[in-house]
C-alpha cells in the first residue's frame, strides 16, 4: 500500500508540487486529473520513487519507499510510463517476460502469467510478433500487460501506477485497457492511473484527485470532484454535469 | 526480418564454428606442416609425448597456439564488450569505444612508443610489457574520466557520458596527434601499425593476463543479462522492475574497460568486432542477452580467427595488419545489413 | 729454465688450442639461406655478392631492383614469426629497428641465426657490418676490399669540397623530404639529411630537430641558395614542378630563381651509409659547387 504525507518536488527553483498526502487504497482506482502541468507526472515519479521529494514522505507497506531493495520493491509497487523507448526487436512475450524479472516463480509459471497478462491487456494475439512491428496503441498494451505480470495476479499490498495508459489507443481499447485495470484491481491492488479523459475516469475510477498548479485542489468520488465549479476554475472549462443513463456516473459535457 | 533461431542450435552451430576456426588457425599457416606433423605437434601439446615432429611442434606450440589463444580471446572479450556497450546505451549502433577506452589506449601506446623514443629507447626486452601497459592504463584512464564526467548527484546520464566519450575522443586525438609530430619517421609507423592491430608476436607470458580479464568479463556479463535486458526498456523502467541500474552501469563500463583495454593492450586496435558481431549475432538470435551475450563471444573469436587466417596467409611471408582485415570484412558486411534491413 | 719451459709449454698448448678451435669455427657451415630486413643492409649483401643467398628480404630492401622480386617479409619493425619460418632461412640480418622482440625469440627459437648490425653512420660501424656479412659469406678479405674502396672515395670526396670551398662560398641548402610536391619537410638537424648536406659541403638552414613541415612564408624566410628535393613518388623534373606548384611560395627563392633545385633519391636517407652514398654525394656536392669540375663523370646536375 503506498501512502504519501505532505509531499513536495521541487525543480530547480520552482516547486511543482507540494502538500500532496494522499494513500492509495487496496483493491480502487484512483484517477488523477489535471491541466498539462498540472504535476500529474511529477506526483507519479515522486510516489514511484524517480523523482526525490523535497519535502515529506512515501511509505510503501508502513516502510520508506528508499529502504526497499530494489527487487523487494518491484514485486510491490509497478509503474507504466507515458511512454517507452525500447528500439530492439524483442518478442511481445519477452517483454512482457520483463515484468517477470523481479521474481522468482519459475519458468512455467511466468509463462503461465505471461499469457493471463497478455490476454487482460487484450494483446494475447500480438504473442509472437516483434515489438517493434507493432503500432503505437499496441505497444502501449504490451507494456500495459507487462506491469500487470510484474504484479500477477495482484493483491493487497500491491500497487500499480498507471501514466496516461490509454494515450495512444482507439476509443474500444482505452474501454478495455480501463476495464481490465479495474478488474485487475478488484483482486485487491490499488491503482493510480493519470486520465485526461474526465469521462473515462467518472467511469472507471472509485476516486479522483484533481491537480492544479501542483497542488491537491480536490479529493473524492467522481461526483464529489465533477462539478461545474472546479472544472472551470482547474481547466477553463465551461460545463455541463449529467448523469450517465445507464451507470448512474457523472458525465462532462463541454458546453 | 525475423531470423530468429533457437537458442540451444544457435549455441552448438557457433561453438562447432569457433572450434572449426581455432583448428584452422593451429593447422594452417605460411609454414606448410604436414597433417601428420600437425597431429604429433598437438598430441605433444596435450601430454602425449610422440617424437619426430620438432619443427611442427615448436611452430604450433610456440607460434601458433599462443597466436590463436590471443585471437580467440581479443575477438571474444571485443564482441562481449560491443553487447555491454550497445545495451549501455541501448542503441544498436554502439561501439566499445564510445566510453573512450579505445582512444585512450592509443594514447596511452603513443605516449609509449614516441615518448620512448624519444628518452632514446627503452629496452627492446621490456618496451612491448611498457606499451601494454601504457595502453591498459591510458584506457582506464580515459573511461574512469568519461564515466565521472557523466555522473551527477550520484546519478550516470548515459546521453552525458556519451558526449564526454566524444569530447575527450576528440582531446585524445589532439594529443595523439602532438605526439605524431614529434615522432620521426620509423617510430611514426610502429604507432600506425599499432594502430592498424596485430596478433603477430604473440606468446604466452603476453597472453595470461587477457586471458584472465577475458574470463573475468565473459563470466560477469552474463549474469547481468537480464539486468541488460531491461535498461533496453529505459533506465527507470529497469529500474521499476527492480534492477540496480547505477551499479549495473558501472559494472559494464568497468568490464567494458578491462575487456577492451586489456584486448588493445595485448593486440592493439582492431576495429569492428565489437561493432558488427553483436549487430550479426542479434539478427540470428534476437535481442535477448541471455542468448546474444554466449553467442556473441562465440562468433566474435571465431571471425577474428578467420580474420587472422587472412591476416598472415594473404601476403606471406609478410602478415596484414589484422584491423585492416575486419574493417574491410566488417564494413561491407554491415552496409549489407543495413540495407537488407531496409529493404 | 723451469720458468721458461713451463711458459714455452704452455704457449704450445694454446696455440695448439687456438688451431684446434680455428677448425671447429671453420668447419660450422656458413648460412646458406638469408633474409635481410634493412635496406642499406640489404644492399650491401648484394655488393658482397651473396645475391643468391637472399630468400627474403623486408619493404625497405629495394635496391637493387631485383630484390623487389624476392619474397616481402613486410616492414622490418613487424617482422612476422612464421612468414620468415616458411622461408627456412638459416640466418635473419637486420638494423637494431627489427623487430618486434617476441618474434624474434621466437626465431630464435626455431633455430634461425638472428644478426643485428649498426645503421649509424660512422664508418668504424660500417667497417664492423662489412666484416660480419664478409664473415658469414666466407669473403673477409673481398669485404675489406669493398670497404677500402668505400672509404677512399668518401677521403675523396672531402678533399673535393676543400678544394671547391676554396674557390667558391659553400651553399645555403635545405632539403625538402615530400610525397608529390606536397607538405614538404625540411630535414633538420640529427637527420641523415643534415649529414648528407655536410658531406656534399652545404650549410643546412634548418635548425630544428628531425623533419618538420615549414610554412611557406619560412621557406622564403630563410632563402636557400639549393634546395634538394626528395620525393617519395615523383622523380626528377616532375618532382620539381610539383614542388613549385604546390608551394608558390617557393619561386621567390635564390634556389627557385637560379635554377638550382636537386633531385635527390629519397632512399639514400634512410639506413646509413649505403653503397650507393658516394655516387649521390657526389652529384650533391657537384650541384653545390657548379665551378668546379665534377668529382666523378656521371656526376652532372641530374636528375
């Protein structure tokens, strides 16, 4: 479980986040919202540990996130990038092998998660093909199914942090990427995951944090965070709050 | 594009290759010795005392075995070093004198061969043991000064030491290129024989330390294969999945400058292995470096055997310098692969 | 009387040794096969006429002509082990440059005679190298033959330039070390180029160490009455024309404007006193002195 108490990052001069306590809870989906610059990525890099906190701490199962061995840590808590770099023609199922490297579980058993992951990531059918074949939105799924095998199956005490994982996919696959997460979570990891679609996150999220100019402006349910008032103030957005017909979850339209 | 061949035949192809290739560099020569010389020469080296075969036993014993120990070994701990480097800085195109080992070695053999000359020479019995040395040292050197210009606040910034790898390439050369102006004519063309690399003149006593760092690396490498695995993914995605990247980092760019040093020390520059075997080796076995860093070192003392073979039979009784041989095997056989790739 | 007896007996006993050990030296057969790396040395084994027991010889070795036709061993300092081998060569004779020193402990080794004679260029060192290669072709009078010879015509030669010194003022010289007129190097002092100027009587003007490029603007500087020229891939007028256009500069000098630019063999610079040394001193030393009259009959202003 990762927790953070009053946490601050600067850069440089600036200070682009500060007073961030927040604790990420077993088995929901905390959605963090906010303009660009908003430190969204920033609060992602100081709770995963990349970036160092000026200020304040990040506990990770009661323990400082710095005293984790490495391998220790990583069997706790996975972190999604916006975006990765990999140029070398592995096979979709060696990298998400990757994910597989902070344990031990054996052979058989990785390539027994190795194919669940694939398949919640709704990539079993790239199995096979060289990573670097595959589309933007493909690769983003395989490397969705590769933090999900470095928690497998995910339970409580584990947490997964998502950056923008459905920036480069087509409107079918940031439902299933969002709803696999979900479903990933109900076996009792928390998750954070970075939207910039406020109805993606009304829909697939128990909580959400909006930013603004680095600093906690709102924390709670959707309803409680998707309100005319704050959307304009955060985002200069005028608009309209509904309720989803079906789900009952608020829906933003942009008047 | 997928080439990719299965690990265990990938693996007995390329040992049956290199023991193809040191066969080869023991049974052929400019001396022609007859098979059966050969066989009492080697049944001699292996304990089994046959008489009758003097001249073919001095000859494989002191001439070519050693010669082909230092030829498997260089190509070996060159290639391994060119994976290290190209995963360092996960770019397929690296080269193992990225870090400035290599320029700093030929610093290093300038300052020997000129300065000693002009001290008014050094001994004929130790100037090899000082060139060496002054090359080994001269690589450290230059590497341990990239590598500390490229970290901050405890961290390596890969982009940064790659621009001081650049940088001080470019001051080395400065300096090679003073030490150039002063040399007269004959010590000018001991350093552009240097530099051009040769396995000739190889004997044991010259032979035992690159043995043991080509050892050293070809055992530790391999058990960061994983860990190179995933900085190819990026450095705090490794770092994500557990992986200790600072310490990773420095141990390649540790086992990068001994392997090269040590190689450059014993046989001076040979250039592409490190280049172009990791390149081949990766479009047979895929990127994985649990397979490409064994199947590396297999291919790279395999061609540079080949390579020698050339070297010393093409003009005999006089010898090519080695590092025009790969280069002009190398050079053509990557263009190749680029544009095979493109098309 | 003991004394003395005691003392006759054992001059007996020691000349009798000394025969003893004068057959066991004559009877070890003299090396039948050669390889020569140096191109001096080479040379000279030819003018001892051990031409036909030469299998080998090193890049340096290129006169006369036909050792070009022989195997290359390669370049005398990165001799290789086993290419010498296969040629069987009972001895290798080179300069103190050969090497690398692990190969030829390794010659050594395999039973192959390893001689190393001096390159500098004094004739006691000379006289020493002669005798050896006289030695090991079993012709140690014919060598003390040649070298007398050699060095008469070097007395000669120094008698010439006094006397021509007398009549006229020696020469500014530099001499001019390129490769087809390009980025020429003066030879400076402690080079076989300074040497080969003060045996043919010129005064050389340049005063560093080794050979170094001068800028043009130096070149002018200093005004050399002769400049001569050596290059490695042009000859004669060629050499000359490409100097001067490559260095415009050039044609401001005494040198360029009276004409008196020499070719010079750039071989002879290399490797001590070769054979061939009198001949070009003499047509250097001619060039230098154009008044007087030639110490030998080909030693006109060539090429």
């Amino acid at each position: 479980m990762l927790r953070a108490e009053n946490l601050a990052v600067r850069r440089g001069p600036c200070t682009v986040l500060s007073g961030i306590t927040l604790q990420l809870q077993p088995g929901q989906v905390l959605g963090v919202l906010g303009p660009n610059g908003a430190g969204k990525s920033t609060l992602l890099g100081a709770l995963s540990g990349e970036l160092e906190a000026a200020q304040g701490e990040v506990y990770l199962d009661q323990q400082r996130l710095a005293q984790w061995s490495g391998s220790e840590r990583a069997r706790r808590l996975a972190v999604l990038p916006q975006s990765s770099t990999l140029s070398f023609g592995f096979l979709v199922e060696e990298v998400v092998a990757m994910g597989r490297l902070p344990h031990a579980s054996g052979a058989a058993r990785d390539m027994e998660i190795i194919g669940q992951a694939l398949a919640a990531a709704d990539a079993a059918h790239l199995a096979g093909r060289s990573y670097l074949a595959l589309s933007g939105g493909e690769r983003q799924r395989v490397h969705l199914a590769r933090v999900l095998a470095q928690l497998w199956p995910g339970v409580e005490g584990q947490t997964l942090l998502l950056d923008e994982p459905t920036s480069m996919l087509d409107p079918l696959h940031q439902h299933t990427t969002l709803q696999a997460t979900r479903t990933f979570a109900e076996g009792g990891a928390a998750v954070m995951v970075i939207l910039h679609d406020l109805n993606l996150a009304a829909r697939y999220c128990d909580q959400l944090l909006l930013l603004d100019r680095g600093q906690a402006c709102l924390l709670g349910s959707p309803a409680e965070v998707l309100q005319a008032g704050p959307l304009r103030d955060v985002f200069g957005l005028e608009v309209l709050i509904q309720q989803h017909p079906e789900r009952g979850h608020p829906l933003v339209i942009a008047r | 594009m997928n080439l990719v061949v299965k690990p265990r035949p990938l693996l007995i192809a390329l040992g049956v290759l290199l023991l193809c290739a040191f066969s080869l560099s023991l049974a052929l020569g400019p001396v022609s010795l007859s098979l059966a010389d050969t066989a009492k020469a080697l049944l001699n080296l292996l304990g089994f005392p046959v008489a009758g075969a003097e001249q073919a036993q001095l000859i494989i014993e002191q001439i070519r075995m050693p010669r082909s120990l230092l030829g498997a070994a260089v190509g070996c701990v060159l290639a391994l070093c060119g994976v290290a480097m190209q995963g360092l800085f996960r770019n397929p195109l690296a080269d193992p004198g990225l870090v400035g080992v290599s320029s700093g070695a030929a610093l290093g053999a300038a300052v020997a061969i000129v300065g000693g000359a002009m001290l008014g020479g050094i001994p004929a019995a130790i100037s090899p043991y000082l060139l060496s040395v002054c090359a080994f040292a001269g690589g450290l050197l230059v590497t341990a000064m990239v590598y500390r210009l490229g970290r901050r606040d405890g961290v390596t910034h890969v982009g940064t030491m790659l621009l001081a790898g650049i940088a001080l390439t470019a001051l080395a050369g400065a300096a090679i290129g003073l030490f150039t102006y002063l040399a007269d004519d004959a010590t000018l063309r001991t350093l552009t024989f240097w530099n051009l690399g040769s396995l000739n003149g190889a004997s044991y006593p010259r032979l035992w330390p690159l043995l043991v760092v080509t050892l050293g690396v070809g055992l530790w490498l391999p058990r960061r294969a994983s860990a190179l695995n995933a900085l190819l993914l990026g450095e705090s995605e490794a770092r994500h999945l557990g992986i200790e990247v600072e310490r990773v980092k420095r141990e390649l760019v540790l086992c990068t400058a001994l392997g090269v040093g040590a190689a450059v020390a014993a046989a001076g520059m040979i250039g592409f292995i490190g280049l172009v075997v990791p390149h081949l080796v990766r479009l047979l076995a895929g990127p994985d470096h649990r397979l490409l860093l064994p199947a590396s070192a297999l291919a790279g003392a395999s061609l540079l055997l080949f390579a020698d073979l050339l070297a010393r039979l093409v003009l005999a009784p006089a010898e090519l310098p080695i590092g025009i041989v790969t280069a002009l095997i190398g050079a053509p056989f990557f263009l190749y692969l680029l544009l095979r790739g493109r098309a | 009387m003991g004394f003395m007896n005691i003392g006759i007996g054992g001059f007996v006993l020691s000349v009798a040794a000394g025969v003893m050990f004068w057959g066991i030296a004559q009877a070890e057969p003299l090396p039948q096969r050669w390889v020569s790396a140096g191109g001096s040395i080479s040379e000279w084994v030819v003018e001892l006429g051990g031409e036909s027991k030469l299998v080998g010889v090193d890049t340096t070795s290129q006169h006369p002509a036909a050792l070009r036709e022989l195997p290359s061993i390669g370049y005398q300092r990165q001799l290789a082990a086993e290419g010498i081998l296969a040629l069987k060569p009972d001895l290798l004779l080179g300069s103190d440059e050969m090497g690398p020193p692990p190969v030829l402990a390794q010659l050594q080794a395999a039973g192959v005679d390893i001689e190393r004679v001096s390159v500098s260029p004094q004739l006691p060192a000379l006289q020493a190298n002669l005798q050896r290669i006289g030695q090991l072709l079993g012709d140690t009078k014919g060598a003390q033959s040649v070298f007398d010879a050699y060095q008469q015509r070097l007395q000669r030669q120094q008698q010439w330039v006094s006397q021509a010194q007398a009549h006229e003022a020696a020469p500014t010289v530099l001499l001019l070390l390129g490769h087809s007129g390009g980025s020429p190097m003066a030879g400076g002092v402690d080079t076989s180029a300074d040497w080969l100027i003060k045996q043919a009587g010129g005064i050389n003007l340049a005063s560093h160490q080794g050979y170094k490029a001068l800028s043009s603007e130096a070149l002018v500087g200093l005004d050399p009455q002769v400049i001569v020229i050596a290059d490695r891939s042009l000859e004669g007028e060629q050499a000359k024309q490409a100097l001067l256009k490559q260095n415009p500069g050039l044609a401001a000098t005494r040198a360029a404007r009276h004409g008196r630019l020499i070719g010079l063999d750039p071989t002879l610079l290399v490797g001590g006193l070769g054979p061939r040394l009198p001949d070009g001193l003499a047509a250097l030393s001619a060039a230098f002195y154009p008044e007087s009259q030639p110490l030998t009959a080909d030693a006109k202003l060539t090429p």
